[in-house]
C-alpha cells in the first residue's frame, strides 16, 4: 500500500532542512519511521520541485525570536502589569535573568493549586512522539491548561509581553517539585530532528524556539539551573526566571542546560515552553 505525502510531512521537511539537516540525515529519519523509501523519494522530489532554491534557504537562520527588548540596557522592563528586573544577559547562548519576575502571592498560588496534581514528571519521546518516565529527571510535576486560573492567566500575559510572543505560541505552564535528591541532568528543550517522532510533535506548533523557568520556592542549598558549555549557574531565587531561546535546534546554540541536586529543602519551578507558532 502507498503512504500519502501530507502537508505536516511536507512542513516537516522544510523546517529541517531550514534547521539545516542533510537530506540523508532526513531520509535515515524517515526510514527508521517506517516510510517506504518510494515514498521517501517522492515527498523529497515534490520538495526540491516546489521549493528549488531551497537548499540556500536552509542556511538562513531564523530571524523572528521572542524574547525582552533590551535596546538601551535597561534596568528595568514593563511587563503590563509589573515592572520587571534585568539581572543578567549572555549573548551566546541568549540567555536573560529577570528579577520581581513573580509576586510572592503568585508563587504561593501556583504552588497550592499545583500540589495535589503532582505526578512523577514525564518528559518528551522524540522516538515515539508520546512521553516517558526519564530517569534523568527526577522531579514531580503537572501541567496547567493556558488560561486555567486567574494566576495563569494573568503570568502567561505578563510573558507574553515581556518576550513579545503571543500568548498562543506558548505550551501550557508546567509546575515542578524538587525534593532533597531530585534534579535533571543537562539536555536540550528542542525536539530532536534526527528522531522519528518529532514530525507527530512538530504536528501542534511547530519546533520549541525558547524556555523561560521561574522558580516558586527556593531551596535551603543546591538547585541551581546549570549551563554547563558556558560554565554558567543560575541561582534558584523565588520570583526570578532564567529565559533561554534557541534559533536552531542544534547544540550549536549551546543550551544544553539541566537543574543541579537540590541538597536541602524543596525547589518549585513554573517552566514556560514557547513554539514558533500557535500550539494547539
């Protein structure tokens, strides 16, 4: 039986090989998914018809990012409806540090309507498409529906000022819990282009282009957010967030980043995830 070349195929291969993947690196993804190597000829021929100047175009980084204005260096960013602090910038990764990013009234909110959904955090199976206990990451966690209370409602548009990315491109806020021994050892936020089951990701809103992780509570000792190409280490303060984005998914951006041991104490965090267009 033939397998039908869809659109969501057709716009996966385009945004890889605008990530900058080769083809045979794509026709190895599409054979280790199952694709008939006929039907893996045609969707690249229909491909190189439709779009020949494709190959320059693949070079082209990515040029519309979120992420805070900081023209000027400013202290000091209007988020609507709070004033929010720049602590910190790196350039390469992009990386930004806000302070009174939070209220504590917020955090405290966010945490008690969290705690009794807390489940062993999941993550992201870019071979299959579905999620997967990790043994690298050790936390508990639950995921808030966009706009699901007041609290989320209110910080999802405060983000989306703050990053100038509609509120739409944003997954659902995801709460974690870090007891004494739980971390998450360093990876990337990106789906992987290599894997069969990115395509059935992609599917909801396209590559994840920016993380933003503020932290609830913070620990008695450890659970710093780590950066380890860059040697950089993000104090767990709560009200702060560290924002991250990634214009490729490629470790060229050098995001690698993971949450160190909590030694003392428990860590909350809220993580956003951003796409590059309206997550469904």
């Amino acid at each position: 039986m033939s397998q039908a070349i869809s659109p969501e195929l057709r716009e996966w291969l385009v945004s890889q090989l605008a990530a900058g993947h080769s083809v045979p690196a794509l026709r190895a993804s599409m054979r280790a998914a199952g694709w008939q190597d006929s039907a893996t000829d045609l969707a690249l021929a229909q491909l190189e018809a439709g779009f020949p100047h494709l190959e320059v175009a693949a070079k082209t980084p990515r040029t519309h990012m979120p992420g805070p204005d900081l023209e000027g260096a400013p202290l000091y960013i209007d988020a609507g409806d709070r004033r929010v602090q720049v602590l910190h910038t790196m350039r390469h990764p992009r990386v930004v540090v806000f302070g009174n990013l939070l209220s504590p009234e917020e955090c405290e909110g966010l945490i008690a309507a969290a705690r009794v959904r807390l489940a062993r955090s999941l993550t992201v199976e870019t071979r299959t498409g579905g999620e997967v206990l990790n043994v690298d990451r050790t936390s508990e966690g639950m995921f808030f529906e966009r706009g699901e209370n007041d609290i989320v409602s209110r910080l999802e548009k405060r983000i989306a000022a703050l990053l100038r990315w509609p509120v739409e491109f944003g997954e659902g806020l995801q709460i974690l819990r870090y007891a004494p021994g739980a971390q998450y050892r360093p990876h990337y936020d990106y789906f992987d282009p290599g894997e069969p089951g990115t395509p059935t990701i992609l599917k909801r809103g396209g590559q994840r282009v920016a993380t933003l992780v503020m932290y609830l509570q913070e620990p008695e000792q450890g659970g710093a957010t780590t950066f380890p190409d860059v040697g950089l280490e993000v104090a767990p303060v709560r009200g702060t967030g560290v924002f991250f984005s990634y214009d490729e998914p490629d470790p060229a951006t050098r995001t690698l980043h993971g949450g160190a041991p909590v030694l003392a104490g428990e860590k909350w965090v809220a993580t956003k995830w951003l796409r590059e267009r309206e997550f469904k």
